[in-house]
C-alpha cells in the first residue's frame, strides 16, 4: 500500500487543511520574528488592554502581547503534539507489532493492557501524572504518548496478524531470517501506511488532549505560554476581558480541524475507498 | 443470553483488577506521597512524619500496601477525604449521579441530532449536501468542549443573560426537576455537539451502505418509498454498528464530561478529581479514578449486552 498524491491531492479539503498547517507552523517558527512583544514581559500599566493597533489581539492581565503569546505558544503546542504522536507510534507499534507476530500468551498480555488503558480516560491518566510530577516538556510528551499508544497497538496488531501469513513473510523465514529480523524488516514496514494515517490523526488528537490538560491548570508551568493554559488564564477576566478566551480556542480548532482533514484526505489516497470510514 | 452475559462479566474483573494496580502504581510511585505533605510542613518534626509512615503503613512493601488498599477499598472502606473530613466513598458517590445527568444529557443531545443530521445526509442525494455534511462532522470533532462552552457562557450567559452561569440548581431555591434541566441543558449541548458530528456521519455512511443491500432493492420493488425504506429497512441496521460505536467512545465522553463540569461549574465526579488532584486528596483521587474506570467498563458491558440482545448471532459465537 502506497499513498497516492494524486488522490490526496485532488481532495479540497485535505489540500486546504495541509495549507493552513504548513501557515500555522509557519507562524509559529518564526513567532520571534513575526510579532514585536516578547511573549513573556510583562507591562502591568498595558495589562486587559482589548484589541488595538499595537496589541492585535489585546494584552493579557499582566500586559503581556496575546498575540505574541498565540503564536509562541504554537511552537510549544505544535512540537508538543507531533512528540507525543511519534512515542505513542513507537510504543504502539512494538508493542502490536510483537503481539501480532507472537500471538499465544504476548498476545494476551498485551492485548488485556490495550484494553484496560482503553478503559480509563486518558484525560484523567495524563491529569494524575501530572499533577504529581514536576512537568516539564519532556516529561510532558511521555505522559501523553504513554496514555495516547493503545490505539495505535490496536492497529498494528491487526495489520500484523493479516500480513503474517503471507506468502513474502514465509519466503523470508524460509531463508533463515529470525524473529527479530521478520517483524522488524518484514512486516512492520508493510503496516507503515496506515500507521502514517493513524499517527496524522493522533497528531489532532494530541493538540486536544494537551489543551484540555493545560486548560485544567495541569499543563506546563507557567511563564510558558501553550493555547489551553491561555485559556486557563482567560477564565478568571470572562467580564473584563472576553477577547482573551476567543482566540485561542479558535486556533486550537482551526489546528485540529486542519490535521482531521488532512488525516482523512491520507486515508482515503491510501484506502482507495472514497466514502466514509 | 444469560451464559453469554455471564461470559462477559467475568471478563470484566481481570480488567478491573489490572486498572487497580495500574492506578495504584501511578498515584504511589511518584515522590510527594501522602507522608510527604505533612514532611513539607516545616513544623512537621522528622519523628513524626517517621510515625505518620508507619501509622499509615508507608513503610510496607508496595505489594502489600496494594494489597491492603483493594481489600478496604473492596469493603467499602475508601479512606478518609483529606480536604472534606468524611468518608471518601460518600464525597466521591455523592458527585456521581451528577456526572450521570451530564454524560446522559450530552447522549440523548449526541443521538437525537445526530440521527436527524445522519438521516438528512442519507436523504439527500446532492453531493455538495454530502460534502457539507462531512466538512461539518470534522470541524466539530475539532472544536474542544472547554473553548465552545466558555463561549456560549460569555455569550448566553454573561452577555445576553437567558441561561445559568453554572451549578445545577439556582441558589436559594429548593430542588426541582425543571430547575435541574434548565441547568443542564448549556452543557449538556454543548458536550452532546461534539458527538453529534461523528454519529450522524456514522449514521449516513451507514444508511448509505445499507440502503445497497438486496432486501431494500426487494422493498423498493414492493414499491415502498424512499422514507419508508430509510426509516423501516435501512436504519434497524444502522442500530447494531453504532452500539459498537457508542461503547468505543464512552472514556472520550467520560474525558469531555470532566472537561465540561469545569466550564459550567458543574458538581460532578470530573470537577471532583480536578479539586482532589490541586489539594493532594488522596483518597478521593484512587476512588474518583476506581470509579470514572468502572463506570468505563460497566458502560462497555452494558453496550456488549445489548449487542447480544440485538444480534442474535453474537450470542451464539
């Protein structure tokens, strides 16, 4: 299974969801040259100024630039998403991976963790986590990748156990590679496609996960700025200052909308079914 | 039936048992344990956290400790709130019916709209109809709860006055049913909304596919209409697939739910937990956790019957 451009490509809405991703990481990259404020500085005598010239979307309540804040914290939230996306497609893979290829009891043991971790919201399990640890970025991605990877087992697993009994996999036992080299070689490059899918999609749901966390009061530590912690900070000026709790939920939406609609434009120019899942 | 819902019960108790330990684990492990509370206190001598230890049991083994904690937990015995001073269980039971209200309340608005969008979809043979409908279904899987509902609180609430700015009852008077719904109801629409995107392009796609199949072409040569073969052939077949649907994404709505209580004040298990978790209550956290878990799991087994109940097949597997 390859991605077909062509497919991808001729989907409007996958197109016009990659275009506004590249502008937002676009945006984001170069935040320090984009915007005039420093993200962090503070200027109480400028603090819940709302929209104008100078401050395009208004100052927060210690004077700091909103829209400084919105594009910086895009770096966080944007690099934050993809690293969790990319531990929980690792974990996820192995981890199907080795529970489609073994089967028998690696695959029950496996299988009842998948199960289990898919019982407990995942919301719930990253606020614990980090509630109780000193959060940093790192700490932060591994939290959520580790809540984030049955789904993508799930998927391995199934792909694995379809691709196992095919006919290049015995040509390749048959001369003499082992295990390791079968699953590794073998048969996790053939489910790479809609791990690509899945891990696109995981992406979108990243962004939501940590928003919603940072939007709790469990998200990194202030002074950063990420999109749900402005919301966070939003909360307590809804009368004084309503401007705030706007725009970066509204970023948030356009980001995860954009990753959805490319996500199912690469589905479907990998599926090669054009309706709905 | 009743060996095949038996059969999926004793299933369900490994799961319970694992999720204990995992939970146990997850809130134990890290640094800055019960003890360590009353160790950063800089009155708290050394000898008496070292009492508080043992009076607690902090000095046993891990296994041991978990062991003691399912035991009581099993006998009802969750400990004592920190924060609150009475029991944990009866904190943490006393907010679940209200999460009940809310996670029922975004179903019902989650169902009801999206089979009258999904129906709609499956009516309209205009493929810009269709396109729409999709484009909508992922913008609003995309809009997070907490920012849709902070604005329809400034909006509704702050500005225009019409609805409640949170809790589940107004202050001063006493409890009715009507003053609880008309609570509800913000929150409920706006956790129910994001469900109703996904559901009613589920439902579609599968009116869609089963209005292909050769009974409806018999019904249609029967010369039934088009509401006639949607409503009575096509949609009994939609029920089945999206059950499964329903049980998949009970921890989401259960997560959304958490999210929701916070935005309108809402008194229910998620807000507890968010409460529980800043002011380091122990006890209510591993229960509220024990119980948004089991409350997963019975919500799943319950989606498992009623699969059984509607597919004879599955029964019989």
């Amino acid at each position: 299974m390859t991605i077909r451009w062509r497919i991808f490509f001729g989907n409007p809405l996958a197109v016009a969801g990659l275009v506004v991703l590249v502008l937002l990481a676009l945006a984001a990259l170069f935040a320090p040259w984009l915007t005039p404020h420093s993200p962090t500085a503070t200027r109480p005598l400028d603090m819940l100024q709302p929209p104008s010239p100078a401050h395009p979307l208004g100052t927060d309540d210690l004077g700091r630039d909103a829209l400084s804040r919105l594009l910086h914290a895009g770096r966080t939230s944007l690099t934050l998403a993809i690293g969790v996306a990319a531990v929980a497609v690792g974990i996820g893979a192995l981890l199907g991976g080795v529970a489609g290829y073994l089967g028998g009891r690696a695959d029950g043991t496996i299988s009842a963790l998948v199960d289990t971790m898919l019982s407990i919201p995942a919301l719930a399990l990253a606020m614990v986590a980090s509630a109780f640890l000193e959060l940093t970025t790192l700490r932060l991605v591994l939290i959520l990748g580790l809540v984030s990877w049955p789904t993508v087992a799930r998927l391995v697993r199934a792909q694995v156990l379809s691709l196992k009994e095919r006919d290049f996999v015995e040509a390749a036992r048959a001369t003499g590679a082992g295990h390791v080299r079968l699953l590794l070689r073998h048969l996790l490059p053939n489910a790479v496609t809609p791990v690509i899918v899945a891990g696109t999609l995981l992406v979108a749901y990243a962004v939501l996960i940590e928003s919603a966390l940072s939007f709790l009061g469990f998200g990194l530590p202030p002074p950063t700025a990420t999109w749900g912690g402005m919301l966070n900070e939003a909360q307590l000026y809804y009368l004084e200052a309503p401007w705030l709790a706007v725009f970066p939920g509204l970023v948030i939406t356009l980001a995860v909308a954009a990753i959805n609609f490319m996500g199912d434009g690469l589905r479907e120019a990998t599926s090669g079914r054009t309706g709905e899942a | 039936m009743l060996i095949y819902a038996a059969r999926r019960l004793a299933g369900a108790i490994p799961r319970v048992l694992l999720i204990s330990v995992i939970l146990f684990l997850l809130v134990n492990l890290p640094p800055g344990g019960p003890a360590d509370i009353y160790a950063a206190d800089p009155s708290a001598s050394p000898q008496a956290v070292e009492r508080i230890r043992e009076l607690w049991g902090l000095n046993d083994p891990l296994h041991v400790q978990y062991l003691r904690w399912f035991g009581n937990m099993l006998q009802g015995d969750w400990g004592m709130s920190y924060r609150e001073r009475r029991p944990a269980l009866d904190v943490v039971m006393g907010r679940l019916g209200n999460t009940l209200w809310l996670t029922g309340g975004a179903l019902i608005v989650g169902l009801a709209f999206g089979f009258a969008l999904g129906l709609a979809g499956a009516w309209t043979r205009s493929h810009l109809g269709r396109a729409l409908a999709q484009a909508t279904a992922v913008v609003g899987m995309s809009v997070p709860t907490f920012w849709s509902g902070t604005l329809v609180l400034l909006f509704f609430s702050v500005h225009l006055r019409w609805i409640p700015a949170g809790g589940m009852g107004s202050i001063g008077e006493p409890f009715s049913l009507t003053d609880l719904l008309w609570h509800l109801l913000a929150p409920a629409l706006v956790l129910g909304s994001v469900y109703v995107s996904q559901w009613s392009r589920y439902i579609q796609a599968g009116l869609t596919g089963a209005m292909q199949n050769d009974y409806v072409r018999t019904a249609r040569a029967k010369g039934r209409t088009r509401g006639e073969l949607l409503m009575r052939h096509a949609l009994p077949n939609v029920a089945i697939p999206l059950v499964t649907v329903l049980g998949l994404e009970m921890p989401r709505l259960v997560a959304g739910a958490m999210v929701t209580e916070v935005v309108f004040s809402w008194p229910g298990i998620g807000r507890l937990l968010t409460d529980a978790l800043l002011g380091r209550d122990y006890p209510v956290v591993m229960g509220t956790l024990l119980v948004l878990a089991v409350l997963v799991i019975v919500a799943n087994l319950v989606t498992d019957l009623l699969y059984g109940l509607l597919d004879p097949r599955v029964r019989y597997g």
